[in-house]
C-alpha cells in the first residue's frame, strides 16, 4: 500500500506510467532538440565557411548594426525569463499568471520577429539580396530559420493560451506549458549562438 | 485514512511539481545572464586585443550551459535528458568541426 501511495505521489509530479518512469512527451521533446542541434550545426558551419565569400555586395562588417541586434538579442533574451515565469505559474496552478507570462513571451518574440523583418529589409535595401553572394545565401538561411522556428514558438504559445481559455488542452497542463518552454528556450539557445558567431565575431 | 505514507506521497508529488529555482531566483539568473549580454556587446566597442575571442566564447558558452540548466530545468531533471540533448550537441560540434576542417585542409586551391 506504501509503494502504490509513493508511486501515485511520484506519477502526481511527472504524469508518467512508462518503463523508464519518465514522461515520454519529455523524453521526445529533449531528442527533437538534440536533433535540431545537427540542423543548426549544419546552417552555422555553412555560415562560418561562407562568410568570407563575397563577391559582389556588401561585406557583413560593413551591413550589420551591432546595436540594434543587441537590443533584439536582449529581448530575446528576457523573453526566457518570462517563458520560465510561465512553466513556473503553471506548475503552481496559477492560470491568471500562466496566461500572463505566455502572452508577453509571445510579445517579445513577436517584437525579436519583427526586429529581424526590419534588419532583412534594411540589408535588401543596402544590396544583400539572398543570391547576391555565399555570405547573404548563408547569412538569409541561417538566420532565417531561426526566424520562422522563433516564429512557430510564437504561434504554439498563442495557441497554448487559446486552448487553455478554452479548457483543452489534454493531459498534464504543467507538462504541456513545460514542453513548449523547452522549445522556446532552445531557440534562445541558439540565438546566443549566432549572435556570437555571426553578428560579434567579424569576418 | 491519512497516514504518513500518504503524507510522504503527496510531499513528493508536490517537490515534483515545484522543481526549479524560485521565481525570484529565475530574475537573478535572468540578471547575470543580462550582465554576461552586456560584457559581450561591450567587446564591440571596446579593444579586448588578445582577449576578444576567448572572451566571447567563453561567454557564449556559459549563457548557453546557465540557460539549459536552470531556465530548461536540465540541472534538476533526471540525467537522461542531459544525455540525450548534450549527445546531440557534442554529435553536431564533432560532425560540423570535421566538415570544416575537411574545407580547411582538402579544398583545392585555385
């Protein structure tokens, strides 16, 4: 009687009757981004054997402003804190704050998304088009990607408020805002990545 | 009946549910991880001569390992996920550090 008291206090903190005593929604979720590791791996490497390539076009020391990836980098930034206030309300059962936090991470990542429109824009204008040289074919699908994944997040936390007005969403509530915190913060991850490699190392 | 199994199992499934730091401690992670931004963008403007890539590296990896740990939970979570996500991790570095080092050394010249 003991055992199945503990194991049901156990399954009441994880949500889980699986061989490996793990959630496997959890345990899928960190392989997906182990994965994605490989994907970006790939588009930084791409980028960093590229970078030196211009033909024609600007150079990337000559287009990048510095201060104003800063400041996106920053809100980007700031936006896992409050990614992390969210898992953290959902945990104690207060939706109000849940709901709260999740609506200004989507905020500050759709301002990050945002910030990136203008800088593609501001590079077009100044003669970086996608196919002008190896850097800008690089550059536009590196950073592009993680664009369209910060770009998903904002979508999945829209969609996660949604539901959760609407009283749908399946299973462990606290585990479902805590896998799309997972995503979240690894597209943050990633963003510390690039905004090193790409935009503060110069070529 | 409440007895101190019961006691025990619901003090349990509750330390589970609250694993992690405390919010105010997420806003101090939150902090240094703004001060860590603030030193990098600093290299920018200021001449770090010798200094400039092990500082931004260093940097870059710590903001990296502080935001997998305490803000994705990874410090407190069973060691599993940790090894799932840092294989893939360490796979992706060796692969791509390969592959540039093979652009590096074998590339035709001319």
């Amino acid at each position: 009687m003991a055992e199945t008291a503990i194991s049901h206090g156990h399954d009441a903190g994880h949500g889980m009757h699986t061989s490996t005593g793990l959630s496997n929604n959890k345990l899928g979720m960190w392989m997906f981004l182990g994965s994605e590791c490989l994907l970006f791996g790939g588009l930084i490497s791409t980028y960093m054997l590229y970078k030196g390539r211009v033909n024609a076009g600007p150079q990337p020391d000559q287009i990048f402003d510095i201060p104003f990836t800063s400041v996106s980098s920053f809100i980007l930034l700031m936006s896992s804190l409050t990614m992390v206030l969210a898992v953290s309300a959902a945990q104690r059962k207060d939706e109000r704050n849940m709901n709260l936090w999740l609506v200004i991470t989507a905020l500050l990542g759709a301002t990050f998304v945002g910030g990136q429109v203008y800088e593609f824009t501001a590079f077009y204008r100044e003669g970086l088009g996608f196919t002008t040289s190896l850097f800008g074919s690089s550059f536009y699908t590196l950073t592009g990607f993680h664009g369209v994944h910060v770009s998903v997040g904002i979508i999945m936390l829209m969609a996660l408020v949604g539901m959760n007005r609407n009283k749908r969403i399946p299973g462990d509530r606290a585990e479902v805002v805590e896998m799309i915190g997972l995503y979240w913060h690894f597209v943050d991850i990633i963003w510390i990545v690039i905004f090193t490699l790409v935009y503060l190392i110069p070529s | 009946m409440s007895t101190a199994t019961d006691q025990v199992a619901h003090a349990e499934g509750h330390e589970a549910e609250h694993h992690g730091l405390s919010d105010k401690q997420y806003i101090y992670v939150a902090l240094i991880l703004a001060v860590l931004t603030a030193i990098e963008v600093s290299t920018y403007y200021i001449d770090f001569g010798p200094f400039f890539m092990p500082t931004l590296f260093i940097l870059m990896v710590v903001k990296f390992v502080t935001v997998v740990s305490y803000f994705m939970h990874l410090k407190f979570d069973n060691k599993l996920f940790t090894y799932l996500f840092y294989s893939g991790l360490l796979l992706a570095i060796a692969v791509y550090c390969g592959f540039l080092a093979t652009f590096k050394f074998f590339i035709q010249k001319g």
